[in-house]
C-alpha cells in the first residue's frame, strides 16, 4: 500500500458575513418581494400593494393619492412639530408592449431610461401575472460582419412571448431577473428604487419628534411626476429623498490603479447628494445627515456632484420650496436586468436616516 503523503493544501481563508439581525432579514425579505415584483412607471400597483400590507400595522394612517403616490404618516406628540418628508420611489424602468403582432411577437418601447445596447436576447416578465417572454434577435450564424459593430435600435426589436395571447398593448414588462443574496452583496433588477422603498418601511419602524410623512412615489422614472404632486400635498418643512444612485467605482482603462471616476463607492456607506441635475441639496440637511453619521459611527460617503436626480428635483420647488436632500444607497449596473448592491450600505442608509429623524430638533433648520 502506497504511503500517504500529508501535503499541506492552502485553501483560500472564507469570507465571514456577519449573520443579519432578525429586522435585517425582514428587510432584507421584503426587497427580494419588492424586486422581483413588476411595476413599471404608471403601474405600480403591484409595488404599492406589497408596501401597502407591509407599513399598515406601522403608520398612523395610510392612503393612495389620486397620482396613485402612497403615504403613511406617523403623527408626532405636538402638533406644532416640524413635518419631514421622507420618500422613496415605487416605479421601475422597464418596458411597454405598444404594437400586436402575429405569433407572439410585439414591439414595445422603453419606459425611462435604457441603454439599447442592453437589450438583446434578455428574458423579460410581461404584465402582472409575469408572462415569459424574450427580446429576439438574430443568432451570431446568421450576423453579417458589419452588423457585428453596430447597436440594434429597440423599435426594430420584437418581445417574443411565444404562443401566449394574453399580451396585449400597453401592458408593462421588466427583465425578468431573480432576487439573489451574495452574501456581502445583493442581485437583483429595479433595486433603483426598491431598496430605498425596504429602507423607508424600515424607516417607518422608528418613534420621531417629528411628524413623519412617508411617500412612496409614482412615475419617478418618466420625470418625477409623483413627487411633484407628493410634495404639494404633504407641505412639509423639509424633505429626505431615498434613492438608489449608481455606484461606476470599477476601475477604468484610463485608471492605474483605482477608479477617479465614480460616482459613489459600493460599501462605503450611504451616500449624500451635494448637487444632481435637478436639485441643489439644502447645506443644512448635508450637515444634519453628516454630523449623524459620524456621531452615530455610520459609514457615509459624499455622491460625487454632477449627473443624475431624485424625486427632489421636483419636491424641493413644491408651494414656496422646500429644503431637500437626497441620500442613495450606491448601486452597481442601475437600469439594467441585474443590480448589484451592498447589504451593509442598504443597512446603513435605513440607520442612518432614521437616527437623523430622531435626533430632529429646530436647530437642524437654523439659517
Ligand atoms: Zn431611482
């Protein structure tokens, strides 16, 4: 019998993952019902109805807006307490079928906003019952050489839902991806904005000086139509949109050795808006949220300034104007079928509000 040898194996040392706190996995179960749930902007019914069931037994009172925009509002003891808006959006970008065809084949249109390039051969959820489908393309055999260099438009593209019948124009659909948990990190689609609505519900969770009025949107992606309406008839005297911005920190070509072109950093915290596109962040909130953070030992991060926008594009120019800010949690691969996030920046950004909201005094506001 051969003797055996005892070689030494170096196997790699296991990444240890701190096991979540029992809210963090309810939270963490309601994004994955959040994600993988089809509301496409102007349909969100089935985004609202989850949150609906999930903030009831939290608020005060609950109610739908005309918009469709779904508020949950916690009073405060005194009703001369400042009213803070905090919002989060329910729409995703997706799809809508906008021509019949033949055989199952249907042209459809983007809803917000997606890269052509993208699209392709991806399986798609069409409508609330998630039907099948796939956007077809012509196989590489068949693809001559100067088509190889060339982006393929969406409106020469069909969704392929095979012999089904039931789609037909107007219904909505998404890339059709599944909620997984990678242990430091999530994947999933629409997490842009279905983190900050789980971070908002567990916002809702907290006792506040203040009276809380949480919105949760529609029609953000097709120009902040919600929050416009959202703001008007909340008229509070300051407001924290959540949001999810898109992290770009993966190294570059031009970039020897780190990226110097992100927009935020995935786990490094949630991240503080200075300016987008649409809003100039109220300075008072960036030090309220700041000043938080690093008394509570919060990891955060300043978004870069620069492209891009939140809700509070438009709730910051509601009635006479209302102090905003916007706080994100950073995602890797936004508007495509498959984000990807941090666990403990999704974490962060809920603690990271809510002790903002609790430690809510006069002063914040101070000129
Ligand atoms: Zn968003």
């Amino acid at each position: 019998m051969a003797k055996k040898t005892k070689a030494k194996k170096k196997t790699a040392r296991p990444i240890k993952v701190t096991p979540p706190t029992a809210a963090q996995a309810d939270s963490l179960a309601l994004l994955k019902q959040l994600s993988e749930a089809v509301a496409v902007s102007g349909d969100e019914g089935a985004v609202r109805k989850i949150i609906r069931e999930a903030v009831t037994n939290l608020a005060d009172e609950v109610s739908v807006d005309a918009m469709g925009n779904l508020f949950a509002i916690k009073h405060a003891a005194s009703s001369r307490a400042p009213r803070v808006l905090v919002t989060a959006h329910l729409d995703e970008i997706g799809f809508m079928i906008v021509g019949e065809g033949k055989d199952g084949l249907h042209s459809f249109e983007a809803v917000g906003g997606i890269d052509d390039r993208i699209l392709l051969g991806k399986p798609l959820w069409v409508g609330e019952n998630k039907i099948n489908g796939v956007i077809g393309f012509k196989p590489i055999h068949l693809v001559k050489q100067n088509e190889r260099s060339t982006v393929v438009k969406i409106d020469s593209l069909k969704v392929d839902v095979g012999a089904n019948r039931t789609v037909k124009a107007g219904d909505r659909a998404t890339f059709a991806t599944p909620f997984v948990d990678l242990g430091f990190t999530v994947r999933g689609k629409a997490l842009d904005d279905r983190a900050g609505c789980a971070v908002l519900v567990e916002i809702l969770r907290g006792k506040y000086p203040v009276e809380l009025i949480a919105a949760f949107t529609v029609q953000e992606e097709v120009g902040l139509r919600g929050a416009k309406v959202a703001g008007y008839t909340a008229e509070p005297d300051a407001a924290i949109v959540i949001d999810c911005t898109p992290a770009n920190d993966l190294p570059s070509q031009d970039d020897e050795v780190e990226n110097s072109h992100y927009n935020t950093k995935l786990g490094h915290g949630p991240a503080i808006y200075s300016f987008d596109r649409g809003t100039v962040s109220d300075k008072r909130l960036i030090k309220h949220l700041a000043a938080t953070a690093e008394s509570k030992r919060i990891p955060y991060q300043h978004r870069q300034p620069g492209g891009g926008g939140t809700d509070a594009g438009a709730i910051h120019l509601t009635r006479g104007g209302v102090p905003s800010v916007s706080v994100s949690v950073p995602g890797r691969y936004l508007h495509s079928p498959a984000a990807l996030m941090s666990k403990d920046d999704f974490y962060n950004t809920a603690k990271l509000v809510r002790v903002a909201l609790e430690s809510w005094s006069p002063k914040v506001l101070k000129r």
